[in-house]
C-alpha cells in the first residue's frame, strides 16, 4: 500500500520555552527572499552588514565576528576547536547542561580537563575559578554566561579579572543571553564568545554567532598544527567571512542569514538597552504572577535570567500532563528540565519575538486554568492581577523617571 504525504502544516504554536523563540513577520519575510548565490556581490553585502549588526549586539569591536552556519552547539565546537591544541589545560565551569556539554568538547580534542562545579541552579564563584588558576597553568576557562537548563544568569566580570590575572583565555557561552540581556564583550574582556541565532535574537534555529578577540585570531594564525575540525577552521572561515575577495569555503545558508540579518536589525531599530529592558519588564511581570499561583523560582532572585525562567513544580503534579495540556488545550509550549532537573521544573522562556505582554498574561491565564483543573488551590484571577500589578507599578516609575529628566532639562 502507498503511503499518501500532506502538505506541510504544522500547528501554530506560541512558543514560551527554552527556544527557539517566535519569530517576527519581518524574519520570516526575508527567508522568503529570493536565493541568491553565496558569493554573489548582494548576499556579501548583507554578510557585511550582518557582521556589523553583531559587533553592535555582542558591543564589541573584534573583527572576526561572524555566524557561523549551525545551531549553538556548532559554536561552542567552532570556539572550543580552535583555541584547543593536544594537552592543553582547560578549565570547564559546570552548573548545568552547558557546563556538561563543553567538557565533553573539551576531551574530544585532547584537551586536559578541569572542572569547578556548583549545584545545578547556582552560579559559579570567582574563588572556585581562582583557586584553580594558582595551582596549574590553565590556557582556557570556559563558561556558560546563560544557564538554559536552569535560568541562572553568571556574573562575569570578576572571573574575566582573575582569569586575564592569570593569563589564561576566557571563552563564553551566550546562547541564552545575547539580545535579551547585556553582554559586553570588549568590557568584560571576553576572548571567545559565542551564541545562537532562536533564542533572544529571535531568528529562526540553524546559526551561531561567534565573536574572536585580536588575541585569539593572531594565536589560531600562528598554529602549527592543524585544527581538527576543517569545517571549523577559523584560518579558512577567514577567507569567506573575512577577506575582502571571498574564498569558497562551503554553500552558506543564505536565506537564513536573510533570516539573521532582519532580525539584528529589528534589534538595532528597538534599540539594545531596550531590547534588555523589555526582557527585564515582562520578567518582572510573569515573575509575579507565577508567584502568585504559590509557584517557587529554582533560582535566586540575584542569579535569576530574565528570558529563563526555571520553576519548580508543585508536589503531587506530574509536570509532563501539565506541558502536555498547555500544548494540546492552548498551543503554548514550555519547556521541561533536564539532567538532574527532569521531572522537577518548568522552563518558561520570554525571549526575542515571544517577550510580549500578550504571552506573559495567556501563559498567567492558561497555567492557572491547567493547575486549577487538576485540583491544585489555584485562584486563576491572582496571577493575572499581580502581573498587572507588576506592569503597572513599573510604569508609574519609568513616568516618573521621564518627568525628573525633563525637569532637569527644563532647569
């Protein structure tokens, strides 16, 4: 018997979990766009355009700040292989998934291992990194900035210090924080960094930005021995990105990099600040309302991402049926935990595109409904009226920041 295939229809989703992210009109206008060749004169116009839109997101000045074609985890890969020769000392910090994942990297490419560890949903501290510097000659530490499997959001700053103290390369994991919180590369001295492309940039999956320090692109130059993974190789990725006449290197994606290009611009048109300030608002709105449910955040309010929001499930619920109910009942999707969290917590993200008011109070409304339901003590109205609440005492402040400026002016 013949099997018979549909046209493609997938159900329309709201997308509040740990990515990707909804994507804007204006993205999914320029995927259309008409394909053009990967070294026709338009698509290295936009590369060029799209390379200057990331140095503004990543506030940076580095050069070679480019994308590079795979998810997040291509990457973290592409960073991790081109600063990594056999026997190098590598410090991994792990609190999470991430964390797991780059130390795994890590020993594919020879690289000797040491891991500082904190408990999955705590940041790491400056000490746990600096006592390890003292004792061995590290050449890289490496670090989530944003914590997608738990919400943590880590201070960098500090640890940036003690690792140039110590004369080591610092590499940065940005994947849930470049767009939707500051990230300050040339400030915080970051070596490498690198990130993705679904999450607060609200681009469609499928590419990761990366960023190069002078530092790190005159060492990979001066390599002698092969990087192991070609494809990776920033000496030949430089001769497509880089160069003024561009070297094949392989078939760029171009209407993705359509995709990426408007969706930096959508960023440069709100505004960065803005940008982080809008996460940092319906944070503080979703915050209160799930709050006000009686639900738990499984990270301090200091260490908290604004756009990951890690929630503990109440005891007696099966958090699947929960995710499961809100999908079939409402076409909003969140997301589970992972590793040691599976089972344990909620991930509500609001990042790029989906950090909008409407989602934050039909997420409110619809978990409410879900939980209330299944016989929880849930008054649906409560979490609505504190995220309300929530909005409205943050804009009683910002007007009254306005008129403060203004009198100023006015004096």
């Amino acid at each position: 018997m013949t099997k018979t295939y549909s046209e493609l229809n997938p159900s329309p989703r709201i997308l509040m979990g740990p990515g990707p992210s909804d994507v804007h009109p204006r993205v999914l206008r320029a995927m259309s766009a008409s394909l053009v060749g990967h070294l026709d004169p338009d698509f290295i116009n936009i590369m060029e355009e799209t390379k200057e839109l990331l140095r503004y997101v990543f506030q940076t000045t580095n050069e070679l700040t480019i994308s590079v074609s795979g998810t997040g985890s291509a990457g973290m890969e592409a960073c991790l292989c081109n600063l990594i020769e056999e026997g190098d000392e590598v410090l991994v910090c792990v609190n999470g998934f991430f964390g797991e994942r780059m130390s795994d990297i890590v020993e594919r490419y020879g690289g000797r291992l040491t891991r500082v560890e904190a408990e999955w949903g705590k940041p790491i501290e400056p000490d746990q990194v600096e006592n390890v510097l003292k004792k061995k000659k590290v050449k890289v530490v490496a670090i989530v900035h944003a914590e997608t499997s738990t919400g943590v959001l880590q201070p960098l700053t500090e640890i940036s210090r003690i690792v140039h103290n110590h004369g080591a390369l610092l590499l940065a994991d940005t994947v849930t924080s470049l767009g939707g919180h500051p990230v300050k590369v040339d400030e915080w001295g970051i070596d490498a960094i690198y990130s993705a492309s679904q999450k607060c940039l609200s681009c469609t999956p499928g590419l990761s930005p990366v960023s190069f320090s002078e530092r790190v692109v005159e060492y990979v130059k001066a390599r002698k021995d092969k990087i192991h993974s070609w494809f990776m190789d920033m000496n030949l990725l430089l001769g497509y990105w880089g160069a003024t006449t561009r070297t094949y290197h392989h078939t760029a994606p171009t209407n993705a990099l359509f995709a990426l290009h408007e969706a930096l611009l959508l960023i440069h048109e709100e505004g960065l600040e803005n940008s982080w300030a809008r996460h940092r608002r319906h944070h503080t709105a979703l915050k209160a309302g799930l709050e006000a449910m009686g639900l738990k955040f499984l990270v301090k309010p200091e260490y908290q991402l604004p756009q990951m929001n890690a929630v503990l499930c109440p005891d007696g619920v099966e958090e699947a049926a929960v995710r499961r109910m809100l999908l079939t009942e409402f076409n909003l999707e969140i997301g589970a935990g992972l590793g040691p969290l599976a089972g344990k917590i909620w991930r509500f993200g609001i990042m790029g595109y989906s950090c909008r008011p409407d989602n934050v109070m039909l997420c409110l409304a619809a978990l409410g409904s879900v939980l209330s339901d299944m016989g929880l003590p849930v008054h649906v109205g409560d979490a609505e009226a504190a995220a309300h609440a929530a909005y409205a005492a943050m804009h009683a402040k910002a007007a009254q920041a306005k008129a403060k400026t203004r009198s100023k002016v006015a004096a």
